[in-house]
C-alpha cells in the first residue's frame, strides 16, 4: 500500500500520479487566489466567515497531503528537511499559527504569517519539468553567481563610498549606506532618481556606474544558460503509443505502459 501510494504521490509517469498532481495543481491555484482576493479590504469584510471555512478546507487538504508524503516515502525525515518538504510545511503552518494565536487577526505578526499561504504557489513548480530543469541548473552554478554578487557588492561599496565622499551631505549622500543604496539603483538600471549628483565628479562616476551596469548584466544570465545546456536531458519513447517521456521515466504519462 505504501509502494503503490508512493508511485501516486512521489512518481508522474502513472496515469493515478497524473490525476493526483492534476487535482493538486487546481487546489493549489485556488488556495493562492483565495489568499489574493482576501486580502482586498471589501471582501475581507463582508465574507469573513466563508473565507475562513474556504481556508480550513485547503489546509485539511493539503495537511493530508503532507502526512501522505511522510507516511509513504521511503525516508520520512529526509523528505520533510528536503526543500519541497518545506515548501509542503509552509504551505499549511500559517493557518495554524493564526488558530493558536489569540483573536487579534489585525496584529501585524498574525497577518505576516496569513500571508505567507501565498508561498504555496512555490508547489507549482514540483509539476512543471522546465522549473525543475531550471532549479537544477540554478544549483549547479550557485557557486560561480556566488563570486558574481560578491564581485557586485564589492563595486558598489567602493562606489557609494567615493559618492559619499565626492557629493557630501548637502547633495542627498548623507552616510555611505544611503550612498551604496544609491550605487545599487545606478549600477541595476533602475534609476529612481531620489538621489542625483549635483557635482561634475558625481555625474562622471554615475555615467561609469550605469556603464558598468549594462555591461554586467547579462552575467548571471551567460552562468545559467551553460548549466542549462549541460542539463539538457533526452526522452525515451514509448513502446506502446510513441509517445515522448522523460528521460528517467518508468511509466508512459499517456498511456501508463511500463517503459523498458
């Protein structure tokens, strides 16, 4: 029972598995839009109560869905520490954090974790094969992204540092943290222009910031386009229907053939 439960749950390629993630994915997208409507002040008001039972009902759902995954995986505590565990356990706490907490729904801390339902829609992305693709090659070049914004944080201290210095307090630059928070909004292209150099130097050194800025960029984006193309996995076609599978599949998500 267990074996057969974990095939359905943990597995894709069974036409069970693809009924179960088709069901959750809905569930999902409805929990997620009944957080967003919620929180709109009107409806929050006038339909309290039933989007208090409408909350229940998800979190009953999807806390059977959770203690499902731990009593049918193979390694219980290695799924619950694991990062969808996580995002599974996210999902339901703040619902029940809000039921332990006294009935002061309008604190601030009590409506913090209310809103954090919305990560659920995190659990979206264990249903689509090109996020798992692009987690993967996210993790692959964690490292060489790592040295990136270390790279980043370096040029924008330095730069925010010699504004502080060039600009002074009577141009906005009133500390050097106000002046880096300034070099990041240079250096990113954002530009929200509530700090602007006054001083030729100052504009010399936001004209090298937003060069800079474009020119490194697209960095991150060259970093994980290489693990992309390293993780690139091929399909093996099914016997029975031809249809396309993934690489590691067991089963045909068409047909539920066994796939040799």
């Amino acid at each position: 029972m267990r074996k057969r439960l974990y095939n359905i749950i943990f597995e894709h390629d069974t036409k069970a598995g693809k009924l179960f993630d088709i069901i959750l994915l809905w569930l999902i997208l409805l929990s997620v839009t009944v957080v967003i409507i919620e929180s709109i002040p009107e409806y929050h008001a006038n339909f309290f109560s039933e989007f208090y039972l409408i909350e229940w009902v998800f979190t009953s759902l999807f806390s059977i869905e959770y203690l499902l995954r731990i009593w049918s995986s193979p390694k219980p505590w290695k799924y619950i520490f694991s990062f969808w565990g996580l995002v599974d356990i996210l999902a339901i706490l703040p619902t029940y954090i809000d039921l332990m907490s006294p009935s002061y729904h309008y604190l601030l801390t009590v409506r913090i974790f209310r809103l954090l339902r919305v990560f659920r829609i995190l659990k979206l992305v264990r249903f689509n094969k090109e996020a798992r693709v692009l987690l993967e090659a996210i993790k692959g070049s964690s490292y060489k992204i790592s040295v990136f914004l270390l790279a980043v944080i370096s040029m924008v201290t330095i730069l925010g540092t010699l504004m502080y210095v060039v600009e002074g307090n009577e141009n906005g630059f009133t500390s050097i943290p106000q002046s880096i928070y300034w070099a990041i909004v240079t250096v990113t292209t954002v530009g929200f222009g509530d700090i602007v150099p006054r001083t030729v130097l100052g504009q010399f050194l936001s004209s090298v910031a937003m060069i800079i800025g474009y020119s490194i960029i697209a960095v991150p984006t060259g970093i994980i386009t290489v693990e992309l193309s390293k993780n690139k996995s091929t399909s093996s076609k099914c016997k029975n229907c031809s249809s396309e599978n993934p690489e590691n599949a067991q089963f045909c998500n068409q047909c539920g053939e066994k796939i040799e």
